[in-house]
C-alpha cells in the first residue's frame, strides 16, 4: 500500500516490558515521529500484559478497543485504570461486533 510502513513484531524477547521501556525504544520512536505524521502501535490487551502499558505511556494517546456484548465493564474499567496509572492518556474506545438490525424493506436501497 502506498505511503504505509509497516514493521513486524518479529521473535518475541524473554522480558518484552523491558524491551518496549528501553532507551532504544524510545529512540526508535522519536526517529519514527521526526518521519511520519502517524504511529500505530497494535499492543495486546492490557489486562494479563504490561506491554500495553509501557507502549501506552510512551504514546502520544491510546485507543482501547472494545467487544460490544462481549467485553464487561468492570474489565474496560479495570483496563483504563491500569493505563491511567502507567500515564498513558486514553483518547476513547474503538466498539467492535456491534450488530444492527436493518428491516428487510431497506435493503433494496443498499
């Protein structure tokens, strides 16, 4: 796709925390926003990992994202909080699986 870069995780390291925390990381980054007008970070969910929440704090903000009717309240909640406390400024929520029921007269205008 033109004008998209995109880097791989690779091998996953022993303490992949102290990898994300390291000073090469943080250089890599600031090379990474000196060439682009947007970094996108896809981190793993936040609850059982503390990847998010180093990668999170070093982020200009983060989008959490959501399984409507899956995803509990108490777990976004406890999420948020868990980024708040590594200083990491939560933008909002991206809501995935939403279901919409479209009467069956409107999709001839689809």
């Amino acid at each position: 796709m033109e004008n998209l870069d995109l880097i791989t995780a690779g091998s996953v390291p022993y303490n992949p925390a102290e990898l994300l925390s390291s000073s090469r990381m943080k250089e890599l980054i600031d090379t990474f926003r000196a060439k682009y007008d947007y970094i996108i970070f896809d981190a793993p969910p936040v609850i059982p990992l503390t990847d998010p929440q180093v990668l999170g704090a070093q982020a200009d903000g983060v989008l959490m994202v959501v399984q409507a009717g899956r995803t509990q309240r108490g777990i976004i909640e406890h999420a948020q909080s868990l980024l708040n406390q590594a200083e990491a400024k939560v933008l909002g929520f991206i809501l995935t699986g939403i279901r919409y029921h479209i009467p069956q007269y409107i999709y001839r205008y689809l």
